[in-house]
C-alpha cells in the first residue's frame, strides 16, 4: 500500500498543455482568455500591492469584497445576501468546489453530476467519500434527460453538482430545465453545489439564472463564482461562495483548513471591478460570442460538425467530419503535433473516460483573433 502515494492522476489540461509547449502549438486546449483583462482592475491589483496591508485578511474575506459580491448577486439575480453571514471569498472556484464537497459529502453519501462535466469533481467526491451518479447529455443540442436524472435520485443522494454555464457542452440551463432540477432537490430533501463560474459568459441573448434564486432552492444551493472568469485573470485565483449561513457553516469550517484566506490585494482589485458599471460585465458575452463564431465558422469552413454552444469558453467539434478514425486523444496529440494545433479530448470530461464518447474534441475560443486565425490556417494546411 505505501508504494501508492496517490490514486490522483494528471489533470489533462496539464498534459495538454506541456504537449503544446513542446511542439509550439497554437494552444487551444486549457481554457484561459486572451486579451481581456480590465485595465482597471489590473490599476487596482497594483495600487493594493503599493499599499498593503500584507498579513492574512479575515478568514471569510475581506468586507469589501464580501459586500461588492452581494451587492453583484443582487444587482444580476435579485438575490438578497447577508455580506457578513452568506459570503465567503475562496483561493479561486476550484478551492470553493474542494470545501464544499469536502464540507458536505460524508462517506458513503451519494453526488449527483451531469456529464461531460469538469475534471475536478469527481476526484474530490471521490476523497471525501462520496460516490458520484452520473448522467448524461449529448450533443449536438445537450438536452437533459429528464428520467435519468429523476433516476439518479434517491434517499441517500446528498447533493447535485451543477455546472451552469456549462465546460465543456457549453450549455446553458433554462428556467424550466433549473424547475425540474429544483424539484428533485428539494423532493430528496438535498443540496445543489452550483459552479457558475461562467456567469457572464452567455451568448445570443440568453440569461445566466443562479438555481439559487428559484422558489425553494434559496437555502439549499451554494452559489460559486470565480474572478479568474468575470475579469479575465485565470492566474489570480480569487472565487467565493454564496450560501445561506446553515450551509456555509460546514463549507467555511473546511476552508480554514483548506488555504484559510486569498490574498488581500486581489480581492481589494477584484472588489474594485465588481463595483464599476455593469455594463462591463454584460459586455464579456457579446465579446466572447464574436469569438466563438469566428472559430466555429473557421472549423466548420474545414469539415468539423461545431455543436451547439451557449456559454462559456469552450465549443465541441465532432473529429470524424474530417475523417479522423482515431479517438479523441490519439487526435488532440496528432493535431498537437503534426499541425501545431491543441485542443482537448473529451473523453477527459467523463467520470469513466473508457466508456465516454471518443470522437469528439474542445476547442477553447478564447482567445485573440490573430490567434483563432492562425489555428485554423495551420490546421488548414493539415486536412
Ligand atoms: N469550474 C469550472 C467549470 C471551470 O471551468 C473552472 C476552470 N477554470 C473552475 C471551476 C476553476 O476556476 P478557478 O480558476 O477560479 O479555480
Ligand atoms: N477550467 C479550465 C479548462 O477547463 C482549465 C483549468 C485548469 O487548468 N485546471 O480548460
């Protein structure tokens, strides 16, 4: 037993990304923005630093960035937070996943997650004891299916992880979709963990809706969101988590022992651009959707099949439209390296990726138009 230091394997977006560094590959695997900081908040990020204080900050954050989150929840969804008792700031949403399903989950409690889902889920439920129930969506369209989520509940379901904006489908869940989840959370008598950290990264018109603000779901839903997605500055690690206090009692004792507090002149910046005008904020999606058509435009122009995508960074392409008979990672290495190319398998996005779909990849959009061109120039010459 001591020869297995850990049953954690490599996350694939390091892998992928390694590969595109080796082969100098446009990298559009690991989803990160380009060129979209907010000067504003990158001034307020220096001017905290120049001025300090540098020691640790309250262990729920600091005020001004616990108010400026819910004066944003309200702003955005009608949501009603306590500052002081319903929010708390986390070292990125991958910490605020880690203490809410390390908080919540205890042994032999069952999660349930919808699939293609998010690489860090399942090995923290996994962790903490829990045993994942999956279902799944498919594309083109990513309809829910209904039956089998009402089958993946039961009296010893604890929680459903719900993903919304969704990476890698890039769905977005509709209100009726959110009533029918509603229903079974509350009828199981559960919780929701509700990774919304694609909050503004909806495109065509759509809007985001937080399961939280649905009737009965206000004190049955932890509500993350991540400053790394809102301004464009994935290296910061700023997240936080909005819960009702009976629910954030148990999430915030296992933040104290997680990472404890995030740096103070981050979330003094990050409090900074969640109070200027909205209107930035309801830019991003507009911006970020003339990314997403450029690409898929420019991948389609090749023979890929794009599937719908409503939000966030990421659009799947189906690998077989321009007669790849491989799977899915034989064809990210082979584009990675042959074309300069790299995107991500999808396989990497399911729970068992042997039984996962092996044909389709994830593109990230995005990024710089100079550099959406040149992927699909490079893989132009290629196929
Ligand atoms: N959830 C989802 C769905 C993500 O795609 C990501 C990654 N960017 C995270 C959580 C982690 O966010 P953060 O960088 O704030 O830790
Ligand atoms: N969330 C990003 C993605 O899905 C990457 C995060 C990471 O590298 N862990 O690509």
């Amino acid at each position: 037993a001591n020869s297995v230091l850990s049953s954690y394997g490599t996350t694939i977006f390091t892998v992928m990304s390694q590969l595109a560094q080796q082969h100098d590959a446009v990298n559009l695997g690991q989803g990160f923005p380009e060129g979209l900081e907010p000067p504003k908040v990158l001034r307020a990020a220096a001017e905290a630093a120049e001025a300090g204080p540098h020691q640790y900050p309250p262990m729920m954050g600091i005020p001004a960035l616990r108010q400026a989150v819910a004066a944003h929840d309200r702003r955005f969804y009608g949501l009603d937070l306590d500052p002081d008792a319903e929010v708390m700031v986390t070292s990125g949403a991958t910490e605020a996943l880690a203490d809410c399903l390390f908080g919540l989950i205890e042994p032999g409690d069952e999660v349930v997650l919808i699939e293609p889902l998010y690489d860090s889920y399942v090995p923290i439920i996994r962790r903490a004891g829990g045993i994942p129930r999956t279902v799944r969506i498919a594309p083109p369209d990513w309809t829910l299916p209904r039956d089998d989520l009402a089958a993946a509940f039961s009296d010893k379901t604890k929680l459903i992880v719900l993903n919304s904006p969704m990476n890698p489908s890039g769905k977005v869940f509709d209100s009726d979709e959110l009533a029918f989840i509603a229903d079974l959370v509350e009828r199981y008598d559960t919780y929701a963990v509700c990774d919304e950290v694609y909050e503004h990264l909806v495109f065509d018109g759509r809007t985001h809706i937080p399961l939280m603000t649905l009737p009965g779901m206000r004190e049955r839903c932890a509500r993350i969101g991540s400053a790394g997605k809102t301004f464009s500055v994935t290296s910061w690690k700023v997240g936080y988590i909005v819960a009702a206090p009976a629910l954030m009692a148990p999430i915030a004792k296992t933040h104290q022992f997680l990472t404890f507090t995030t740096p103070t002149c981050l979330q003094t910046a990050v409090a900074a651009g969640l109070g200027q005008d909205p209107a930035v904020l309801e830019q991003l999606g507009p911006d970020m959707a003339a990314r997403r058509d450029r690409l898929a435009d420019g991948l389609r122009g090749l023979g890929f099949p794009v599937m719908d995508c409503a939000g966030t960074y990421f659009l799947t392409t189906d690998i077989r439209g321009v007669g790849f008979e491989g799977t899915d990672e034989e064809f990210c290495r082979h584009i990675t390296a042959e074309a300069g190319v790299t995107a991500v398998p999808f396989s990497a996005f399911y729970r068992d990726p042997a039984a996962a779909p092996r044909h389709y990849a994830r593109f990230c959009f995005a990024k710089l138009d100079s550099a959406l061109d040149e992927a699909v120039a490079r893989l132009a010459r290629h196929f």
